[in-house]
C-alpha cells in the first residue's frame, strides 16, 4: 500500500537524535544495534527469528528500505545519536492501515533502553505525519504483553482504543498475537510534544 499524502522527511533532527532514512552504508551499525539486543528484542520483535544475518544480507535489507522509501511505499527510518556514530533503533511512518492513516512502530537497541529515546523519536515522527505527511490519524499498535512499549503513546496523548484477539501474524507458523490499539486523530494533537525538531526533504532543504 502506496502513501497517498506528501512524503515523509528523509531526515529529521531532535534534541539527541537524527532520525532518517537508510542508506546501505549503515549496515554495519544496523547489524551492530540489532546482533547486541537479540535477547532484548526477540520477546517482541518477530523479523528477530531470521537473526543474526551477514553483513551483506544487512546491506540488502536496506537497500530494499531506501527504495521502499523512495516509492511511497514504507517509510522505515533509522534512530541514530547526534552525531550518526550509533545506531539507537528503528521506527518509521507505515501507510499500512486505512486509508489517511499511518502506523508508526518502533524498537530499540538494549544499551539505549529506558533513556527516553523512543518516546523523542516518536513524538517527532507524531508530528511530521500530522504537519508534513497530513495524515488524518495516526496508530501504534502494540502487543499486550509489551508493558514498557505502553508508556510511550500514553506519555504522548495517544488514546488506547481497544485490544483487538488474533489480529497479529505468528511467530515461525505460531498462533496469531492479540494487538492493543492506541490512536491520534489531526485534531488531537499537539505540536508541543515535538518543540524545537527540524525536518528536510530529499533534496535536504527544510520542510519543518
């Protein structure tokens, strides 16, 4: 599914963090962030059953991110530190819900946990969806299980909606996984939560 509004930024710069999209070049520290976090991940993280993956399996995987990118079709970005020397996490703006809505999904590596790094990231991706991408709402669904992922669409303003059974695929040919649903609607939000973030576009010229 294509995103029919304005494109997402391809960089995004907060207090701490660059937030943007991949290169293949950042293969190594995607393969660093994720290879030092399985344990950490894989409660939660399904694609974590197909790690660790070489660096030339990293590399590809990102190119296939940047073209999906590019496309419309899947905006996957990459948390980094300031200064791009780590790789925190990753998030993203995904055009896989109802039509003028974008999902946003997270994780995050776990030397960087609980150092409020996703609860930054997503503010601003909260605010370009509704200032540069003009989404109508915007969603992160989280498994129930996931207590710590919570805080973050509830320290936001996010509203829980309802816990919907079996609606998430299974891990390696499991049962399907319940899903909480938190939403923001355009009218909701507040661009308070995101002060101070600067946005540009492909071409690097600033767009927020």
């Amino acid at each position: 599914m294509s995103w029919d509004g304005p494109p997402a930024p391809y960089r995004i710069e907060t207090e701490r963090l660059v937030i943007r999209c991949y290169e293949p070049r950042d293969a190594p520290l995607l393969k660093d962030a994720i290879d030092s976090s399985l344990d950490h991940l894989r409660p939660w993280m399904p694609w974590v059953e197909h790690e660790p993956q070489t660096l030339e399996e990293k590399t590809e995987l990102l190119r296939g991110f940047r073209s999906a990118f590019d496309a419309g079709e899947n905006f996957i970005h990459g948390i980094f530190r300031s200064d791009e020397s780590e790789l925190v996490g990753g998030t993203g703006l995904h055009p896989r819900i109802e039509e003028g809505g974008l999902e946003i999904g997270y994780w995050v590596r776990a030397s960087a946990a609980r150092q409020g790094f996703v609860t930054e990231s997503t503010a601003a991706l909260t605010r370009v969806g509704f200032e540069v991408c003009a989404a109508d709402r915007i969603e992160i669904r989280i498994e129930p299980g996931n207590e710590a992922s919570f805080g973050v669409p509830r320290k936001l303003g996010f509203v829980e909606e309802a816990t919907l059974r079996r609606r998430l695929p299974g891990r390696a040919g499991g049962p399907l996984r319940d899903v909480t649903i938190f939403t923001m609607f355009r009218e909701d939000f507040d661009p308070s939560i995101a002060p101070g973030i600067r946005a540009f576009d492909a071409r690097g010229e600033q767009i927020l």
